[in-house]
C-alpha cells in the first residue's frame, strides 16, 4: 500500500516509489503530460488521474 509505479510525464520511463500515504491506487500517470492541455478540458476519469498523479508525484517532487 506505500509502494507505486508511475510513469514520467515527459519520458516514456516507469519509476517505482514510495508514497507518501497508502492507497490501493497502484499505478499513476499525468493524462495532460506535457501538453498545454487544462484540467477543465478532461473527462472526470481523467481528472481523477490527474489528481492523483499530482498528489503523489509531482507534490512530492518527483518526476522532474
């Protein structure tokens, strides 16, 4: 449950790491990537991945 995968949001690269928080959520992504995409213009899935993504990933300073 500490334990994830996630993949680079610029790279095509998977990185293992350690959450900060458990959750069952195992895998993560960033569905706008490096695109100049908003979060208003995904669907509900993809804004829920989004926020995922950014509450493990990039707010604990990884993928940069």
């Amino acid at each position: 449950m500490f334990c994830g995968v996630y993949q680079h949001d610029e790279f095509p690269e998977k990185h293992f790491f350690i959450k900060h928080r458990p959750t069952w959520k195992w895998t993560f992504y960033s569905p706008i990537g490096m695109s100049d995409k908003k979060i208003e213009e995904l669907s509900e899935q993809e804004k829920r991945e989004q926020k995922y993504f950014n509450e493990f990933v990039l707010d604990q300073g990884l993928s940069q």
